[in-house]
C-alpha cells in the first residue's frame, strides 16, 4: 500500500486530539474529541474549521479557457471576474469524471478539484488545455457555519464585503488568502486557501476564535448529505449524469444551446425529455438509517430492486435518519419505497432535498 500523504496540518491535528483515517490517498481527521454529532451540531450553529487540503489546486491561463470550457457543460465564459461557479468534467457517455469549482482571477481560473480524481484531472487538464499548472506549497481550510464570516472578519476584514460565489485574495499576516465565499457544507462560509508555511498559525488564530471548532470528515458527511449535496464517488462518478443527479441548475442556458461539451447528445436529451432515474431524497420510517448499498424495492415483498441508496445515514439537525438514493423518474414526491435493511423492507417516503435548509449569503 503507498504510504498516505499528510496535509501541513497533520500535526494540530493530532495535537487537537483528532482521529485519523485514510481517506482518498491523506491521513486525515475524520472526528475529534467532541465526536460527529456534536461537531455537527457545532457548525450549523458557530463555525466549524475543516482541513480540505488534501483537494486539488489548479491554475489555468485565460489563454486556456476555451479548451477548459471544452470539458465541462458550464458557461464559463460568461463567468464573471472574481466570481466562481460549479463545474463537472464530463465523459463521452456524459458521465460525472469530477466535479469543482471553477473561480475566474482576471488573467486565470482557479480550479479546487476532488482529492480522490485530483491526479485524473489533472492529467485530464494537461491532455486538453494548455498552461495547466497545479499549485503546490498551499493548504486549503475550509470555516463553515452562521458565525463563519463574522469570525473570518475580525482577521481579515475584506471579507465582509463578499457575496456567495465571490473570490478574492486578501492580504492576513504577510501572505495572500486566496479566498472564496461559498458553501461546503450548505452553510454559509469560506473556502480559504493559504501558503503551507503559513497555513498553521492561520488555522490557529481561527481556533482562537471561541466560536470555531475543528470539524472532521464524519461530520462533513453528515452535514452535506442533510443539504442534499452530491459527494463524489457516492452520489455521483462516471455513470452518473448531471441531469440525473439533479444538476441541471449548473448547465447554463448558452451551454444548453450551443453543447460542445463531452456527453451533449446524452445530456442534452435528458435536459429536453428527462431522464430515466434520478437522485431522490428518502425519508426512511422509524430511527434505522439506510446506508450506502441499501437496494431499495417498489413493494415490502417480491420484485426486483428499483434503486439502491448512495449516501445515507442520521441527521444530528433533523433528528431523524435520511438517506438519498437513484429511483426512477417518475415516481412522485410523497410516494412510498421499502429499503432492505438486515433481511427486512423497510417504509421510506420520497420527499423533496435539501432535508436541511442552506443559508447561503446570496
């Protein structure tokens, strides 16, 4: 087995008292003291400091940005400067490869890309875009939450003035913050990229603040899948299309028009007549939570599965299990499925997502 990367983190990690797991390649924290529910919890009423440095950083020229739009169904030409949008790389069979974001910097485009595809991508980038080049020697954090840009002020008070979806770089302790307003976990908050030297002595001033905690990956789990929010690899990869996985809001009308994207026809049928299956939120029955795999059936006996769920589990703000799953189309919103937990079906409604509401600053 290759040995795990670390990000310049690792060691307040260990000094927080975090557990580490392998995760995507990293050693990373994947709960703290305090453990997932009330880290959880924590976030959606403070701040909760992720580390999201194990994600992939890249920059492409201007020059680039005709061939990058080449890659992904999204207007990107029309993205304005110190703006970002969601983006996915798309396949021929119109398939999810990644998803990202994509933040236009005036001279270039900032991409943050999955840890787990970083090294695809970027090949992918190289292989069709020219200049591509990958940023090293910078952690990435990530401060989530109500409190979130109220705390991120008082250090760098710049940010005050950003909208959802803004990026800026600004200046905190003699460095440059690459820093983008938007929402990991379907909280209002900021994606905060810093030079690896100083990334510890940020992320402790952050700490200091008393509203902040360190949050690890189970509660990122958790609260992404209360906001309805695809994690790659589960909810969506290559078989997935963005129709499917109920994306369509990030295709833009130009793009929709034009295509000259990889996977157009297939994508761009689905936009028009819909698509077979989609990514549906399920509220199961009872406090058993279906977890990823749960094949779930139309009838509590008898048949072929229908859909099996891809991300599932219990909801620290909704108090109650939640599960999403790809069912066909056409079933309608209230309607009832059974999951198959430990030999029994088990009642699930289908209902609308997120099953938490986002508070994004908009």
């Amino acid at each position: 087995m290759a040995e795990l990367k670390r990000t310049c983190l690792f060691d307040l990690h260990l000094e927080q008292g975090a557990k580490m797991v392998p995760f995507a390649g990293w050693e990373m924290p994947v709960q703290y003291p305090m453990g997932v529910l009330k880290e959880h919890l924590h976030t959606r009423a403070a701040a909760g400091l992720f580390d999201v440095s194990h994600m992939g950083q890249v920059i492409v020229p201007k020059a680039g940005l005709a061939a990058l739009e080449g890659l992904v169904p999204v207007d990107l030409a029309g993205l304005g400067e110190g703006r970002q949008r969601y983006a996915m790389f798309t396949n021929a069979a119109g398939g999810i490869l990644d998803d990202l974001m994509v933040a236009n910097r005036g001279d270039h485009l900032f991409l943050v890309v999955n840890a787990a595809c970083a090294e695809a991508d970027i090949a992918h980038l190289k292989a069709h875009v020219p200049g591509v080049e990958v940023v090293t020697g910078r952690g990435l954090l990530a401060l989530q939450g109500p409190a979130a840009a109220a705390i991120f002020a008082r250090l760098v008070p710049g940010v005050a003035a950003m909208r959802f979806m803004d990026v800026a770089i600004l200046p905190w302790g003699g460095v440059e913050l690459w820093v983008s307003r938007s929402g990991y976990t379907g909280e209002d908050g900021f994606e905060i990229s810093v030079p690896e030297a100083a990334a510890e002595a940020f992320a402790r001033a952050l700490l200091a603040e008393p509203e902040v905690a360190p949050i690890g990956l189970g509660a990122r789990d958790s609260l992404r899948l209360e906001a309805g929010l695809c994690l790659y690899g589960h909810d969506i990869d290559e078989k997935t299309t963005p129709v499917e996985a109920g994306l369509s809001w990030a295709i833009q009308k130009r793009r929709r028009l034009e295509g000259g994207f990889p996977g157009a026809e297939r994508i761009l049928a689905e936009l028009a007549s819909g698509p077979a299956r989609a990514r549906r939120g399920l509220r199961p029955e009872g406090r058993a939570p279906m977890r990823e795999g749960v094949e779930i059936f139309a009838t509590p006996e008898g048949g072929a599965p229908i859909g099996a769920v891809t991300s599932g589990g219990f909801g620290p703000s909704i108090e109650a299990p939640m599960a999403m799953a790809y069912l066909p189309a056409d079933l309608p919103e209230g309607a009832t499925v059974y999951g198959e937990v430990r030999g029994k079906r088990l009642p699930a409604r289908i209902v609308p997502m997120p099953f938490h509401p986002h508070s994004y600053q908009r």
